[in-house]
C-alpha cells in the first residue's frame, strides 16, 4: 500500500495546474467544449485579482508552512479520528495527504487525474470546485493529536505510545471551561488557511475524501478574518469584541520564533524537532451583552484603547504596557483584571505564543443570538510552560470571561515539514517505531 | 449640536446616539468634537466657543504623563464634566449636555495640582435644555431610595436563610426546596450589589462548572446539588457536612448584610446595575445554567428582573425628563417582558425551567435583548445630569 502511494508520488510530476488546465486539456483534446469555457473564464477571472491570490507558498520544508506563514484570511480546520488500528493504513494516509497537500498548496488539482480527467466512467481524483482558483496562499497543516499515542482508555492503538512527547499533554480542566466533547480532541488535524475560503474548503474536503475508511473528520471550523498577524508586515485585525488581537504576538521575523515556537531539539523527542505544538480553543462569545457594555467598561476589561490599540497605560500599539502606571486613587491605568496585564508574556516569565487565530459565527443558537466568537489557535515550543499557565490565570481573574465561554479544546503535535515528495509528514514517528 | 441635530435625534435616536453620531463627525467646520491637546504645560482647546447643547471634545495627551480633562462651570469649582485616566498618546472623548454660559477648559497633566485653564463660553444655540438643579435631586432620592431597598432584601436574604438552614439541617428536605427558590430571590434581587464584594461572591454563589481546581465548593448551590441529587455517580452529603456548608452559608450571608449596610450607592452604579441584572438573565438564567440542579430559573428571572425594575423605576422620573422616548421605550419593554414572564407562574411560582419547549426559551431570550439593549443606554443618560 505504501509503495502504491509512493509511486503515485512520482507520477504526480504530470502534474494538473488549476490554472493551467486549458493547456493539458487542449493537449488531451476532446473535452465538452462549453465546460473549457467556463473554467477559462474563470480562470481569467481570477488572473485579475491582487498578488496575494497568486501566492504559492513551499509545501516541502524543515518546518511545515502554515505555521510562520503570514496569517491568511481563510481558515478551514479539521480534527479527524482514525476509523481503523491499522498502523499501515496510517501512514498511507499521512503519504496520501503530503502529495495531495503538496499538488493542491502549488494551486494543482489532487489526485492524478485532477478535477476532469481520468476515465469517464470514474468519479473525477478532484472535486474541482478549487478548479481556475489560483493558489491563493494555500497552506496545509497536519497534526497528531495525543489519542493517536494513547486513548483516553490506556490503548496503543498504533504502537506509537513509547513515542508521545512529555509535552502532548491532557489540557487540564480550567475554571467555567463548557467544553463539548464533539468540539474536541482529535487524532490528527488539519489546518487549511488561504486567502479564498473556497480554496481552504476545497483542501480539508479533498483530504477528508482521501480519508474515508481510515480516517473520518471528528468535528470542524470555519474561519473568517485572521485576529492575528504572524509578520511584521501585516496589520493587526480586530476580534468579534471589535479590539486589536494579538498586538504582542510572535511573528516570523522576531529572534524568539526558535525559542518560543520550534521545539528544542534538547526537549525531544526527536521526531519533533522543527514542529511546534498547536493549541485550539473554540472560544465562544457573548456579544449581545458586550455590545451594550460601556466603552469604558470595554477599553477597561482588555486593558487597551479600542480605536488605537495601544495599552492604557499609554504609547501607540506596539508600546509595551507600563503596569506600574498609577492614574486617579492611584488605581492602575491597566486594570490587574484586565486581559493585557494577565496574558502578557511579563506576567508569565516571558513566555510567548505564535497565535494564528480566526473570528467565527457559525449562524446562531436557539436563543437566536449569533454563535460567535474567536476559534484560537496558538503554535509553541510547550504547552506547559506557555498555554497551560497563561490559560490558569486568565481563567481565574480575566474580566473578560464575563462575555465568553470555551466550548472546545484540542491540543496537537505538529511535526516538521516534511524534506520532498519521498517523505511524509510525521515519517520520522515511524521510522523510530520500526524499521521501514 | 446644532437645534436641528438634537431634533432628528429626538424623532429617532437616543442621546446616545446622538453622541456616537457627534463623535465619529469630522472636525473640519467646526462642527465635530472639539480637539484637546493636553501636554506638560499646554493646555490647547481648539475653540473657546461652541453653540449649546451636546459639546463633544476629543482630548490627545500629547504629553508624557497621563492626564484629565475638565469642562468646569464659571466659579471654576463645579465639574460638568471630565475625562480621566488618559496615557500619553491616547484620545478620549468627553461629551458633556451645556446650557449657555461662562466656563472653564482644565487640562490636568500628572493629575494633580489645579490644572491648565482657560474660559470657554457657551453661546445660546437655542436648544431646549433641562435644567438641571430639580434632576440633580431626583438623582439623590434615587441612590438614598435604592440603598434602602439594598439593605432591605439583604435583611430579608438573612431571614429567610436561616429558616432555609434550619430545614435542611433538620433533614426536611420537602420544606428546604420550597424554600430554596424563593430565599435566593433576595439576593437575585440585588446582586450586582452583592457580586462587588469579590471574595463573597464565590463563597455563596458559585456554580459547579466555574470551581478553581483545588477550590473548596460552598454556598448555594452546593446545597441546591444536595437537595437536587444527579441520578447516578452522586453521594449525598452526611449530616456533618450539611451542618459546615448551612454555618458557611450562613456566616456568609450575615457578612453580606453587614457589608451591604456600609455601601453608599452612585447614580452609575443605579444605572449599570440595571443593565448588569439583565445580562445576568441573559447568559445565566434564560440559558437554564444558574439552577442546573433544581430548574428554578425562572424564580431567578423574576427576582433580576424585580432588581432592574427597582432601579429603573427610581430613576424614571429622570429618564422622562432627559430622554421621554427612551423612558417609553423601556417602560413597554419592562411590560412586556414581565408579561411574559407571568405566562409562567404558578401556584407556588414559577415553571420549572426544563418543562420550557425551545421556542419558548427563545421567546424569553429575545424579550431580554428587546429590554436590555435600550437599558444600556440608561447610565449616559443619568449620569449626564449630575
């Protein structure tokens, strides 16, 4: 099964661009003309639109994209459970996702035969309604969840519990936490960002077609407007409370992306050197009651000014905040209660997070209020040191907790990038298990 | 800010909204906020004159310690209005309600001493403004009215606690649930009150779901779980513990009355706490996650809504005076929900909150936001007067 795929791999050099399709279709000839057409137009459509569409990022890499990659605008993510204890089957399925997410990252259809090829007879390798989208900044991104080592039942399933990192942890149970067990865990996840929601919906579907049989998709997000920045170059976005997010981030160009992101390749294990682990929270958030909460009230419960986004304490946004400036009764300008003074890496030996998280509003609950609120995601180099007690503190004093409520949760380990279409991700978890 | 402004918005708009507008208009004609900017030694007003009515200024501190901003009345003393805590670099606005007149601009960098002043005139743009000696009263009655009444049900809360202990302890479990509901009703009533002593708060009224790991769970509803067992996986307290938790319960809540005597309540506090019950009712209570145990939701509700009612009904006179169509607005909504409410009521209260179908859970949820919206505006309203 593994060679199959491997070969796959090397055909797949007769590659089926999205946008080049026009050409391998003249070359095939007959094809219903009217059909050309239309993916002509909108591939000419699309020629039209800004840079950033066209934006191709590497798939192949030491570290997997997705991660310092530039926050996109689109989220789709997936947390799947394996359907079967097959350890083969499970690393088909992890080559089978590197060449699809490689083909589709570069803006080609999956699969072989693409989106309109292949035998008529036969459903079409792509699902084809990425088809004249140009890459739009696609990134993939695949993780192991703690399950996948050891269930919540003490199996090992894959042979794989010798290889869990200390780090993968069980998140622990945080104050007025209302987490819904179908919103969270997970064996593996899926991250797909880009800069057209359509493209990010076309890579999870794809995958999770691949999947079928060995992997079924556990519980899902979309993602609309980035709330963090990951480059120096991008402005901060606003969150649904209509604030700046993540003015304090990491970002890809600061020195501490190898201390704070990557892990140490000291810590271990030593298939994980050049991942990351990502934490996801499905924060959902009362806006109906923060709207009708004074300005004053708000600019005191985030600590910041909501038009700037600078600290209370004064400066513009990228002015560190002064928690030791008094105002009137000598009452700190940053409220102790306030979200910037507790999550603010000085308050936690200076541990910082990459986030990398979305605004969502999934319709609306029964009560008829939207279902809002912001899907955090956060790459670091250990959960223990950086999650865990950032989250301990703000469960326990953020006067912010008034207005949201964490319904889901999943942590993952996020191996390396994988080095060409011969590896795969995760392929050095294995190779330690056994020989190959 | 001009006659014909301030009547479009009293057709449409709130006060309110009428200052949101005011405050994203631009500066070029003068017709916008008036810029401030406040450094070390400089205190620059960019007009010492505007027409009467809403006056909006946008204050930069330019400077590098924080600083406020005052609009003061002629003798220099009076406060009509001010901005505080603004950090170097920030703009905050001030928007105060001026009749014609003679005043005082003061910018206070480092907050201290007497400040930067200079006059400021208000001209006649004949807009009907209140006056405000008699609403200044009102306002006083309001918050003497509404400490009163806080002190009241805390006495109350007292009362009926210990009659409350007294059957649970003795293992009259009938007579303790009947009690239960209606006992919390008092502090329902007032709890914005009772949720400022911060370290009381939890001892009395914490859920299961919000314990800190290695936090001891006490008060209310650890007892309410007692009486309302889980079908499975729960052991019932023994008697020694019912006794701990009803001494807690009750050396706690003869705290809170202590406390709740020696508070002296303000005209913001009147009109947040308003606004602060109808958010309790909208994430606590109409999502049936306060009594998860016992389903007394809807006593809850009521008791909220008593305590918003009470507030509001204080300041109404006020209302009327300074904004009559919010005053309607809040009046029908108030009504409405109230109605709604008593389609519930029974013999010995209210409906359990399980026996409610969806649709009517979402008839209650909308009929909150349909009243809590407009009593958000309640406090600006208020407080523009004193």
């Amino acid at each position: 099964m593994t060679e199959d795929v491997r070969v796959t791999a090397e055909n797949s050099s007769s590659r089926l661009s999205r946008r080049g399709f026009l050409a391998v279709a003249g070359a095939g000839g007959a094809l219903a003309a009217t059909g050309a057409v239309a993916v002509a137009a909108r591939a000419n459509n699309a020629s039209a639109e800004a840079s950033p569409a066209e934006q191709a990022y590497p798939f192949y890499g030491a570290h997997q994209a997705g991660i310092t990659t530039p926050a996109q605008d689109h989220l789709h993510f997936a947390a799947f459970d394996l359907t079967t204890d097959s350890r083969a089957r499970l690393i088909s399925l992890l080559q089978a996702w590197t060449i699809a997410a490689a083909q589709m990252t570069q803006g080609q259809e999956a699969g072989q035969a693409g989106a309109f090829g292949g035998a008529y007879d036969a459903p079409p390798d792509d699902t084809g309604e990425a088809a004249g989208l140009p890459p739009s900044g696609l990134t993939i991104t695949i993780g192991f969840g703690s399950s996948l080592f050891t269930t919540a039942d003490g199996q090992d399933r894959f042979g794989l519990a010798s290889q869990r990192p200390g780090a993968l942890v069980d998140i622990p149970h945080f104050p007025a936490d209302d987490l819904d067990p179908a919103r969270s865990g997970g064996d593996l996840c899926v991250q797909a960002c880009a800069h057209d929601p359509q493209v990010a919906v076309h890579a999870i579907r794809n995958l999770s077609r691949i999947a079928f049989g060995t992997a079924a998709i556990r519980w899902s997000q979309l993602g609309f407007g980035r709330t963090s920045s990951t480059s120096a170059s991008q402005q901060t976005p606003r969150n649904m409370f209509g604030f700046k997010d993540g003015t304090a981030n990491v970002k890809a160009e600061d020195t501490d992306v190898d201390s704070q992101v990557w892990v140490d390749p000291a810590e271990g294990p030593a298939w994980m050197t050049g991942g990351s682990y990502l934490v996801a929270r499905r924060i959902q958030m009362t806006i109906e009651t923060w709207d009708r909460t004074s300005l004053r009230e708000q600019e005191a419960i985030i600590g910041r000014d909501k038009r700037a986004g600078a600290p209370l304490s004064g400066g513009t946004e990228f002015d560190e905040p002064d928690f030791n400036a008094k105002g009137r009764g000598n009452e700190p300008l940053v409220a102790e209660t306030s979200h910037v003074r507790l999550a603010h890496p000085s308050s936690h030996q200076g541990v910082k997070m990459l986030r990398r998280g979305y605004n969502f509003t999934d319709g609306n609950d029964s009560l008829g209020r939207l279902d809002a609120g912001l899907f955090f995601l956060a790459y670091q180099q250990d959960p223990r040191t950086s999650f865990i007690p950032v989250q301990t503190a703000l469960a326990r004093s953020d006067a912010l907790n008034e207005y949201i409520k964490h319904v889901g949760s999943a942590l993952f380990a996020v191996p390396p990038g994988a080095a060409d279409n011969r590896d795969f991700i995760g392929a050095a978890l294995f190779d330690l298990g056994t020989a190959q | 800010m001009k006659r014909s402004t301030l009547a479009l918005s009293a057709a449409t708009f709130s006060t309110l909204f009428l200052v949101g507008c005011t405050s994203n208009a631009t500066t070029a004609d003068g017709e916008g906020p008036i810029p401030v900017s406040s450094t070390a030694d400089t205190c620059s007003v960019a007009t010492n004159e505007a027409p009467s009515g809403t006056v909006s200024f946008t204050v930069t501190n330019d400077g590098n310690d924080v600083t406020e901003f005052y609009l003061l009345g002629e003798d220099g003393l009076r406060i009509v209005g001010e901005v505080e805590n603004i950090g170097p670099g920030l703009s905050r606005d001030l928007v105060v309600l001026a009749a014609p007149g003679q005043y005082q601009t003061a910018c206070k960098p480092g907050m201290v001493g007497d400040g930067i002043r200079a006059d400021f005139t208000v001209t006649d743009s004949g807009a009907d403004l209140t006056p405000s000696g008699p609403l200044a009263e009102q306002i006083t009655a309001a918050t003497t009215a509404y400490t009163a009444y806080a002190k009241d049900q805390a006495e109350q809360l007292v009362t009926d606690t210990d009659a409350f202990v007294a059957a649970y302890v003795a293992g009259d479990d009938d007579l303790a649930r009947e009690l239960y509901a209606e006992t919390r009703m008092h502090w329902e009533r007032i709890e914005p009150i009772a949720e400022s002593f911060g370290d009381l708060d939890p001892k009395l009224d914490l859920r299961e779901a919000d314990l800190e790991p290695g936090q001891e769970w006490t008060g209310w509803h650890r007892i309410e779980k007692d009486l309302w067992p889980p079908a499975k996986g729960y052991t019932p307290l023994t008697q020694k513990q019912r006794e701990e938790y009803s001494a807690l319960l009750v050396a706690d809540t003869a705290e809170l009355l202590e406390r709740v005597r020696e508070i002296v309540i303000t005209v913001d506090q009147l009109g947040n706490g308003a606004k602060e019950l109808l958010d309790e009712v909208a994430t606590g209570k109409v999502t049936g996650e306060e009594e998860i145990w016992s389903h007394t939701d809807l006593w809850d509700f009521q008791a909220n809504l008593d305590g918003a009612k009470v507030m509001y009904d204080l300041l109404q006179p006020v209302v009327v005076q300074q904004d009559p169509e919010l005053a309607a607005e809040l009046d029908a909504r108030f009504a409405e929900l109230q109605a709604l409410l008593d389609q519930y009521r029974t013999e010995d209260g209210f409906v359990y909150y399980d026996q409610l179908s969806k649709e009517q859970v979402k008839e209650l949820a909308v009929a909150v936001d349909a009243l809590g919206e407009p009593l958000s505006r309640l406090t600006t309203t208020v407080v523009s007067v004193s």
